[in-house]
C-alpha cells in the first residue's frame, strides 16, 4: 500500500523500528469522522499496535468505545472519565454513566480526569469534587487513573497523597510541569506521559530537559491527538491535524533528549503502558 491518501506527505510517514503505543488519542473527535480508516492504517504502517483513546465526556466515551469494538489494524481500548474543564457538569447520573463503562472490557482505565486550573471552564471547588469522585471510583474497582493536570500541580499533589494507598497505578498525562512537580509525582510513583509538547523549541525547553530525569520504567508516550501537534515536523502538514501516525516523531525527539535510540524508547514505553493499562501481548 503506498502513501497515497493524500493526508500525509512522505516526509512524514515514519516508522517506528519497534512496536509503540499511543495511550492518549482523541479519535473520537470530529476531524478523525471523515477518515478514521486512513488514520488507522497510516498508524499500522508506523508500527503502532494499540492505542487507549481518551474519554472526556458523555460523548466521547460512548464513541471511543464503539470504536474499541470494531474491526482495527490497531488494538484500541478506551477510558473513561469526566475532564476538568467539563467537572460542573458532574452528577451522581454522570457517575454512574462513567461506572457503567468502568466494567467495559476494553475500557482499561478511570479518566481522563484531574485539574485544570490553566482555563477556568469550570470553578477549582467543581473540579475538585468531580477528581474526588473518579478517585474513590479508581480506588473502587483498581483501574488505573489516567490523569490531566495544568497549572495545578500542587493541590493535585494533595489530592494524590490522601489517595495514594488506595488507588492504584496513576499515569499523569501529558505532563508540562516544573521539575518540583515532576518529583513530586515520582515520589508517588506515578508514571509520566509525554507528547510533542517538548517538540516545541520555545514552551517545551525546560522539558527537554526534565524528560531525562523519568525513570525508563516510569515513561510512556501519547498523541493527545489531533491536539498538540509537534512544531518541529520536517513538512507542513495541510489542517494541521496531529495524528497517531506521526507519534514515531515524538519518540525519536525523546530519544535524542535521552541520548538513547528510538528503539529503546519504544521498547521501554511500551512495555510500560503494556504492563500499566495491562494490556495483552499480541500473538
Ligand atoms: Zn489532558
């Protein structure tokens, strides 16, 4: 099969020298309605071979796990939370909607979930009390918790720490922090994920830097498609739509922070999120 769906030019068709994992994907978003095959296909072709695509609402939870049933080129699973930019719309009807998909096999984690305090779509007291609640639904049923935090490292810390010996493993997503936060994560033995954030030469500098200092053991790797993506691209990608084919980019940029090959970032965050989110080893 060649190149050919007129979405993404050669220079950006990359291949993973091993199997990777993108635990972070927002295929339920609109702008993957129109050609989600294509996306899926071009993400085989980069050697990914499964993806946990993020449920943030209503919504999305219910299409991502529609997806998760359907015939892929790549293993997916979902999660399923409320985001903290939606917590004032969290109610016991919402619980139980998201506990409902908590039992869905293929639904392997509780969020995405946590505190924003970087745009106030809803109230810090909102956001709280809705993490409050997928906390005690993760302690509940031991599914791991994929979380988001901006700008509010430190009560998200507090939180944690009161939680800490009930829950289980933590991913935060897409982590953007200082360095006193990232220990402070670490303290908790929580896992980071990484995304092209750090691809980007001005706000992603000092990331550059704190991604060497997550354990090899602790360290996955994410999309957060069609968010966030790197600006480094060696070509201009038409709609600028980031997508899962594209997260061999981002591993080879940590790679060369880490000042390792991309096939031990590969083999290192995959066997992670495998072993994390427990997701079964292809035949
Ligand atoms: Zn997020």
């Amino acid at each position: 099969m060649t190149h050919g769906d007129g979405m993404l030019p050669d220079a950006l068709c990359f291949q993973s020298p091993e199997p990777l994992i993108d635990i972070g994907a927002n295929l339920a978003h609109e702008s993957f309605q129109k050609d989600l095959d294509a996306v899926l296909e071009r993400a085989a072709r980069a050697n990914l071979t499964a993806m946990v695509l993020t449920g943030t609402d209503r919504a999305s939870i219910e299409a991502s796990v529609e997806l998760t049933q359907r015939e892929n080129p790549v293993a997916l699973y979902a999660t399923a939370g409320l985001h903290p930019h939606h917590a004032g719309d969290f109610d016991s009807s919402l619980k139980r909607f998201i506990e409902d998909f908590l039992d869905h096999p293929r639904v392997l984690a509780v969020g995405e979930c946590g505190l924003d305090y970087h745009r106030d779509f809803s109230t810090p007291a909102d956001q709280r009390r809705a993490f409050e609640a997928h906390l005690e639904m993760a302690a509940r049923t031991q599914k791991p918790l994929f979380l988001h935090e901006r700008d509010a490292g430190s009560d998200m810390l507090d939180m944690l720490r009161q939680w800490r010996d009930e829950i289980g493993p933590a991913v935060l997503h897409c982590f953007t922090g200082d360095r006193d936060t990232l220990y402070g994560y670490l303290d908790l033995d929580l896992y980071i994920g990484q995304t092209g954030w750090l691809c980007d030469e001005r706000r992603g500098e000092h990331l550059r830097e704190l991604v060497v200092d997550i354990p090899g053991n602790r360290l996955m790797i994410e999309t957060d498609c069609p968010y966030l993506l790197p600006r480094n691209l060696p070509a201009k990608l038409k709609g600028r739509r980031h997508e899962p084919a594209l997260l061999p980019w981002i591993a080879r940029e940590i790679a060369l922070c880490r000042g390792v090959s991309e096939a031990v970032i590969a083999r290192d965050t995959t066997a992670n999120a495998r072993r994390f989110f427990n997701i079964p080893d292809p035949a």
